[in-house]
C-alpha cells in the first residue's frame, strides 16, 4: 500500500490490517500519555481545497499523537478557481519536503492525479474527493462496525478481541444522497470487500445510472429494507437541503416528503434488531435524514465514530509512513506515469 | 523516394509503381497540378515530360485522394497558445489531409465575413492545406440569433458549413431557422448534439464507470434526443443536416432510421470514438477527457459498424488542440478536447481496414469523398474529394500501411500534445501528400513552400 | 507483513544450542532470581516484549506463583509491544503493532521485569523503556531474557540471564517456543552463502 485513494483498491488482507493497526492506536489513546513518538521528525500536510475542519482536525490529531509535524495548507483557489493549480501546489509541498499529503479536493480524481501524475514522491491519503471516495471514513465506519458486532457478544464493544476478523455474515444498509456520496461510495467496496452484505436504500433519483454493477443490493423502500434485511447496522447519509427541490432539477419533491419515506425516526428504529447500530458520517441534518431521539439513541455510535476516526487516521499514517518504502523520498526517482 | 524539391502546383512529378486505394499498381504522372496520366508501370517511360519530372517510388505504397477533415479546432484567431492556422495545417497535410473545414469557435467567433475571410485568408498564407472556415449559426455561439449565414456565404470564404461546435443549437425554433435558412445556398447545419440541461456540469459518459468514479455523467440520451429532434427538424423543412462526432449505438440507430426514411441527413464519427473507451477515465487522467466523452465498448462496436455500412458517411477528426496547462490539471478542471489530425488515419486503418470492414477505397469515401460533397468543396478550382483520375487536380495522399509507428505527442507537427494515443504504436504513415501537385509531405516530413516567409 | 524473522531457510547451518528440558531450567532459575533479588514478589510486574517474550513471561509467572501464590497480587503478568517506540521503522516492511497489556490501576510503584527472548543491540531494550515511560513510574525496571548473546550496542545489561552465549554478528540466534513454535529450542545458525545479507541486530525479532 503506496496510497489511500480508493476502498475498491484495498484487499481484504489489507483492509483487515488496518482495522487491526486502529485497534492498537485507539488502545493507545486511552492513556493518560496520548503521544507516541512513532513519526518523530516526519512532515505531513493536510492539503485541503475544500473547507472540513472535522476531518482536517481528525487527521492533524492523529498526525500529532504520532509525533509527526502538521503543515495546513488550506489551498482555497484551486485551478477551477483560477487559483494556483494543483500541479503547482504539489511541486510547492515537494520542495517543502512532505513525507505525506492528505488532500481533500472537490474534483473527483484529484488524489489521484496528485499521487500519480509524478509531481510529487510521497504517499497520499485521500481525505474525501468530489463524489468519488472518502476511504477513512469508511474504514472508520467498518472499524466501528467491527468492534461492536464482530465480538463474543453482538452489541458489547470489543476492540482487541476482534483482531483479525473481517464483517462476514453481517448485514448493513446505507441510506441516503448515494449519487453525491463519497462515503458511500468508499462504503460499498470496503464493507462488501470485508464479507458484509451491503443494501443501499436511496429514492432512484439519488442513486447513480450503473449503480447496479456495484457488490450491494438496491432498495428505493427503507421501510421494506429494514423488514426484509434486518440489518445489523444502518447508515444514515447526510441530505443537502438545497438537492432537494430546485425547480425543474431538485431530486426530491420535498424536504418532508424524503424525511417521512428515507427519514430514520423512533418507529424505524424500534423496527431494527435489538443489537443494531446506528451511524452517520456527519455533519447531521437532525430531523431531516435521522430524528433527534435516533441520533441520540443508545444504538447511536456517531458520537464514538468520531473518536475512532483518529485512531483510523492514525493507523493509516502509520502503515503508510513506516517500513522501507517511505523511507526519505529523496532516495526515491520521481515517479513519471503521466507526462 | 527522393527529396526533391517541388515548387507549389508545377514541375511534374511521376508516382511509379503505386496502388490507387488499394487497387493495382500504377504509374501516376502529375503536371502543373493535375493528374494527365495513369498508366501501367513503366508504360509512361517513353513520355518525354515523363524525364523532367521528379520520380517517387510508390512501391508498397496506396494513393489516397488527399484526406478532408470536415471537423478541425485550428483555434486562431484567439487561442494561438495552442494551435495557430500554420501549425494545425502543417499538422493536417502530416496527417495525409488536403483540406480542412475550420470550426467556428475562434475568438473572435466566426460569425461575420470579416472572421471567416480572415480565417480563409491565413489559410492561405500557410499553403499546407486548403482550408474552409465553418460559420457559426448563432451570433456569439451564444445560441439566440442566427449570425450573418448568408453574408458568409457569399464572402470570400465561400462558407457552406455552419456549426456552433462545442456548444448544441439547443434551441428548436432557432435550430428550425437555421436549417431553413441555409437552404438558399445549399448549406448544412452542422450540429453538436448535446441537449445542455442533461449535461450540466457533466465530465464523462454515464454509466458504470464514471458511477464507480464519481465524476458527473454525460448521458447518451442528451446526445440521441437532439439528433432524434433534428432529423425530423430537418425532415419537416427539408434541409440538410449534418450530425457531428456521434458517439452512441442510439446515435447510429437514430440516423439509419433517418436515412431509411430518406431524411437528407449526414453524420460524423471521430477516430478516438472509433478506439477509446470510457474505461480510460479510471486514471482521470484529463487527456481523455472529450466532448462528446469516450463511451462504451458496445458503442464503439455500434460506431465503427455504422461507419462500415454507410449509416456514419465520414470520420472528422474534431482535432482540439489545448495548451499544456488545461491537460495538467484534475480532470474537472481540465478542458474538453484531444488532437487527431496526425493520426486519424491511421486509427481508421487499425479499426476499420486492419479488421477487414473497410477496404482503401472506403477509407478514400468516408475520409476524402464524402466530407467534400458534405461541405460543398467538391466542385470548382479548389475541387477536394475527387477520385484519382486523369484530368483531376492532384490532391493525393501516399501511405505506406505496413509502417508501424509509435505516437509521441511531443514529436507531432500540432502546436499542442494533448493526443491521447501518445506512447500507443499505430499501424500505416503518411509519406507523402500532395497539394494540387505541390509536395506538402515527403518522406513523411512537412515541406515548407519556398515562396513564403519562413513563419 | 510480520516483523518475525523468516525461519531458518536453507542457506543457514543451525545448531541447537538449548533444548526443552534446557529452558525450562533455566526459566526455573530465573523466576527463583527475581523471587530471591526482589525479596518477594508482591510488587513484580511481568511484561513480555511480543512475540517471544510474551510467552516466556507467562511461563515466568506461573513458576514464581508456584512459589508465591499472591506474587503480583491480581495482576503479575502484563505484555509491552515497543513496535511504535523502535527508531528502525524506516527499515524493512511495516511492523505489525501489537497489544500492550498492563494492569487497570497502571505500572506506578510496580517492579517491571521486562521479559524478551534474545538480549543482543539492546535497541529492543531502549525502547522498551521509552514505552514504560509513557505509561507510568515503576519503583524499578528489570531485564530477564532467556539468552544473552553479547554485542551490546547500548549501556545496557541483564539482571537475569537463561544462557550467556558467544556469538559472531553474522550468525542469527532462534529462540523456538512451544507456544508459537511447536518446539522449545534455542538455535544459533550460520550463513553458508553471503548473498543473505547482514543481519541486523534485533534482539528477539
């Protein structure tokens, strides 16, 4: 693993590992000492086109339990903006002698042209880009996942005891914007490629023309889903008010009409399995994709998927700058796939 | 094959040993820009201007009629960071073409007789191809008001071939005038078929990929719905339209259904929707990024049999030339548009004649005959499209089809490099070309015309 | 993937140096050392450094609570993984991070004996001790490792030692454990050929 870019390119080996790796460092954070002086004298950048404090603090907090030195290098004008391209961008980071680059971009592929159009030799992490992948969260929602489901007992968080376990025989439906999700997206492939069996449930406007080719099953009925899947954990995607009902284009009748048929509310979750989890990547629209008493229910793991995303992050740091491959980029040839 | 020099369109030149689209061998014996002789091999030896002429050895070699693009960006005025009228048509006569038709999105746009003749004029400054400047239909390209159709037609320029290229005539009522419009003399709309609102934003064929990649969908049907529109449009005035770059198997459907009704319709399929494939995009690398997108296998399978029975008249190449800087981007920053004039033959040799669907006589049809009759340059003193005949001017193209050669974007004659079929190896080159009897390509090399400044 | 040494691989000549009865005496000697040095063991804390230390530790405990059923009071045993401390991490593949055990109320006031297999750089050692640092103050901090093969790159040294064991750097020390391994036995092998490379000093991995 050179980057993270994409969850469709992880193994299940790979995918596990890393699940394994965040268990150690979320073990590590419950220590009175929290730093560890693993990435000492290392420099990371979060490289962040577009504005997400959550995921840029995630990401700086884990860079700095690990003892790495954070460079934030908000590049608000992109080259759709007319600012400074993204070329030019990465040729500053190299000169600056980043070992890692953390990019969230609003173009679809930019992590990856980044990581391969030979501008520069470190390894990059993709911190969600455009409506393509968002592969940490993902990781964090299987890890979190994981721990409370994969255990002796269904529903009592275990971390370390799941070591080496995947998602087999698991059921989970995600519910939402599919078409405009990253998380979904990263969601699908991570959790399919760990053995669970996704279901999206999305209105057919929401869902993306080849959806269908994807490892998961497609429902437009989430009470239908939530009878017939009877899914161990549910996923809540967040909804953009302002999707909703532009005249002529809006994909959705109405704000109400999508939170009475999509919406997660007590009935629903009364409807769930006794040891079903409740996640959401958010921000939460409370009241519109999930109620307040859902959101807050004990079910609810959103407030501990946050906590988990640092160690997530710290773990893919960890795997992606150590061992010999990340060993100074000055020892590396610039790489020249595109030219 | 010697080097000599050929002044522009005199002297004579005798072609021996040469296979006429991919017929037998001839000798072809060419003076003051006119074919005056076909004969056997080594029958013309005993004509006495047969010894002042220049010899090329055709061994191994096919005459082409020289090539016409109906579909060229030569982007001047305006954009001459990424191709100038003397670099694209450098990069034309190297891709074994005699003409050119210039599309209209210049800025200034070609919307006046002023534009077009400048154009026209630059042209023929240049002396690599003949070239014809395409009008835009509205004023602007901005899709509101016809432009002056008719004051460039009857310009210099000569224009018959109207398009507002890269961006759709969406409008009905406006698109209805057009073609009514240029009824009056014999022109044809040509229309980039993209209906806007299911286009927005859009950055590659919707489907399984670009679901899996998460980059915004150029759905086939925004494609299909405005040409379904437009043949019956151009049924119900009857007047003639000309579809280019059409990239889906509904596209193909669309226009034999027209044809069988005897719509008086044409369509245009570019080389890159001959080859590539929309699986490209994975590596969001932007040199694939085109408008209209590379689709699916199956619509490539659906274009090249369309071209192969006559449904597709012509492969235009849409050559797009951009400055570096809008390939070396993200892909949504990045621009539409790929070059094509070098090597348009040679993707049709491997997709379509290597395949054994087409002979080089239907190459000589869909790349030289049908895009002249198209644009109306068949005829007069600047007749494109002709066959190879005794009494026709000399516009010929020699190939050697069994040449393998690599692409290096770099290395082209186009001022730009965004091809996307650099570092790929191509069957077929292009050795010679000539213009009206004037040399313009020997040994594969662009020959500079001596009466000229160097530019 | 691990951070293990490969097992020995044609190229190297082995030959056992301790067997199964070997060990276990030794071990037997130790936990009766750590008894005798720390007059009891109440206060005794046993971390094993993974992979091999982890079981030789147990096997510790257990032989001083044969001694001392209330050695350690409730917790005795505990494991310390130094993968996120080590300063080679920048050399060969990515090391797998392993767990940390210590008992709920902390290390502070304990008697640590950090317990690994193979005592050689003391690097293992160094690190050790940055991650005891970080997790609390023991009254002491002790080494037991079963064999002492010499080459000390740090100030470091044992307090309780299986078996003192001459080596040349070049050759490899196996600690084999029945636990992990199948068999209890320790093994020094030899490279035949010199296109294995040098091997790095690495106490234990």
């Amino acid at each position: 693993m050179r980057h993270l870019l994409s969850t469709s390119d992880l193994s299940l080996e790979e995918a596990v590992r890393i699940l394994d790796t965040t268990a150690q460092m979320a073990a590590t954070q419950e220590r009175e000492v929290k730093k560890l002086p693993t990435l000492r004298g290392r420099t990371v950048v979060n490289l962040f086109f577009e504005d997400s404090t959550r995921t840029r603090i995630s990401f700086e907090t884990a860079a700095k339990r690990l003892s790495a030195d954070v460079i934030n290098f908000s590049a608000k004008g992109s080259s759709l903006s007319k600012g400074e391209s993204l070329k030019d961008t990465a040729l500053t980071l190299k000169a600056m002698g980043a070992d890692a680059v953390i990019i969230r971009h609003q173009a679809s592929g930019a992590p990856y042209t980044l990581a391969h159009a030979g501008w520069l030799d470190a390894p990059v992490i993709n911190a969600g880009d455009g409506t393509h992948q968002h592969p940490t969260q993902a990781l964090l929602d299987a890890y979190t996942i994981r721990r409370h489901l994969m255990g002796e007992t269904m529903g009592e968080p275990d971390s370390i005891g799941v070591v080496g376990k995947d998602l087999s025989g698991l059921k989970i439906v995600i519910v939402g914007d599919v078409l405009h999700s990253r998380v979904a997206r990263a969601n699908v492939y991570l959790l399919s490629t760990l053995g669970a069996q996704v279901t999206l449930v999305s209105p057919p406007t929401l869902l993306p023309v080849g959806v269908e080719t994807w490892p998961c099953q497609i429902s437009y009925h989430l009470d239908e889903a939530i009878d017939q899947v009877q899914p161990d954990a549910i996923m809540m995607l967040r909804v953009q008010r302002e999707r909703m009902s532009s005249a002529g284009g809006g994909f959705f009748p109405s704000p109400l009409e999508y939170t009475r048929i999509y919406g997660l509310d007590a009935k629903r979750l009364g409807r769930l399995p006794e040891h079903a989890i409740v996640l959401h990547p958010g921000p939460m629209n409370r009241g519109l994709e999930i109620s307040a008493q859902a959101a807050d229910s004990p079910r609810s793991v959103i407030v501990e998927q946050v906590a988990n995303g640092v160690a997530v992050r710290m773990a893919v740091l960890y795997l992606l700058l150590t061992g010999e491959s990340s060993a100074g980029t000055a020892a590396h040839p610039t790489g020249k796939e595109n030219s | 094959m010697t080097s000599a020099h050929i002044p522009n369109g005199e002297g004579s030149v005798l072609i021996t040993n040469v296979s006429i689209v991919g017929y037998e061998r001839k000798d072809v014996l060419i003076d003051d820009g006119v074919i005056v002789d076909i004969a056997a091999p080594g029958a013309l030896a005993q004509d006495e201007s047969v010894a002042e002429a220049t010899v090329i050895d055709g061994a191994g070699l096919i005459a082409l009629p020289g090539l016409v693009d109906l579909h060229t960006h030569l982007r001047e005025p305006g954009r001459e960071d990424a191709e100038t009228v003397e670099s694209g048509t450098r990069a034309a006569a190297a891709g074994g073409f005699t003409a050119v038709h210039a599309m209209a999105n210049t800025s200034p746009v070609q919307d006046t007789a002023g534009v077009v003749e400048q154009v026209a004029r630059l042209g023929d400054e240049a002396g690599w191809v003949d070239v014809f400047p395409i009008g835009a239909v509205s004023i602007g390209l901005a899709g509101e008001q016809l432009a002056e159709l008719g004051a460039m037609a009857d310009s210099a320029a000569r224009v018959r071939v109207f398009s507002d290229d890269g961006k759709c005539v969406a409008d009905p009522v406006l698109m209805r005038r057009a073609l009514e419009y240029v009824k009056a003399f014999d022109g044809v709309i040509a229309q980039h078929a993209q209906e806007p609102r299911l286009t927005e934003n859009a950055q590659m064929n919707e489907g399984i990929v670009s679901a899996e990649i998460g980059l915004a969908g150029w759905p086939a049907v925004a494609e299909e719905a405005i040409i379904a529109r437009d043949v019956l449009l151009a049924e119900h005035v009857g007047s003639r339209l000309h579809v280019c770059h059409l990239s889906t198997a509904g596209s193909v459907e669309i226009i034999r259904w027209a044809k069988s009704r005897g719509i008086n319709v044409t369509a245009e399929v570019t080389p890159h929707h001959l080859l590539l494939t929309d699986e490209l995009a994975r590596t969001y690398n932007p040199i694939y990024k085109v408008n209209p997108p590379l689709r699916t296998e199956a619509d490539v399978e659906a274009v090249r049999e369309g071209l192969a029975d006559g449904t597709i008249d012509i492969v235009a190449t849409d050559h797009a030339p951009h400055p570096r800087e809008d390939k070396d981007c993200e892909w949504a920053a990045a621009a539409f548009g790929m070059t094509g004039l070098e090597t348009a033959l040679s993707v049709v040799q491997q997709t379509m004649v290597d395949t054994g669907r087409m002979t080089w006589a239907d190459v000589a049809r869909v790349l030289s005959q049908n895009p002249a009759r198209i644009g109306r340059v068949n005829e007069g003193p600047r007749a494109q499209g002709r066959p190879i005949a005794v009494g026709e001017p000399a516009n010929i193209t020699l190939i050697d089809p069994q040449a393998e050669r690599p692409v290096d974007a770099a290395e082209q004659q186009t001022a730009s490099t965004n091809s996307p079929l650099h570092g790929r190896t191509l069957p077929g080159a292009v050795m010679a070309t000539f213009l009206r009897g004037r040399a313009t390509v020997l040994d594969g090399q662009p020959v500079a015309r001596t009466d000229k400044s160097a530019s | 993937m691990s951070s293990e040494a490969a097992p020995n691989q044609g190229s190297w000549a082995a030959r056992n140096v301790m067997s199964g009865p070997d060990i276990d005496r030794a071990l037997t000697r130790i936990a009766h050392e750590i008894i005798e040095r720390n007059k009891g063991a109440s206060d005794v804390l046993l971390l094993g450094i993974p992979t091999r230390g982890v079981p030789l530790a147990t096997r510790l405990a257990a032989k001083i609570r044969h001694v001392e059923p209330d050695a350690g009071g409730t917790d005795l045993l505990g494991q310390l993984d130094i993968t996120m401390y080590r300063d080679d991490l920048h050399h060969g593949p990515v090391r797998t991070v392993k767990s940390t055990v210590i008992p709920p109320e902390g290390i502070d006031d304990r008697i640590v004996v950090l317990v690994d297999d193979v005592l050689f750089s003391g690097r293992t050692v160094r690190a050790a001790l940055d991650a005891i640092k970080d997790l609390g103050r023991p009254r002491a901090v002790q080494l037991a490792a079963l064999v002492d093969r010499g080459h000390r790159r740090l100030p470091i040294r044992p307090d309780y030692v299986g078996k003192n064991l001459p080596t040349s750097v070049d050759e490899r020390v196996k600690v084999n454990l029945t636990e992990i391994d199948g068999t209890d036995a320790v093994v020094i092998a030899q490279p035949e050929t010199q296109d294995s490379g040098p091997v790095v000093p690495e106490a234990g991995q």
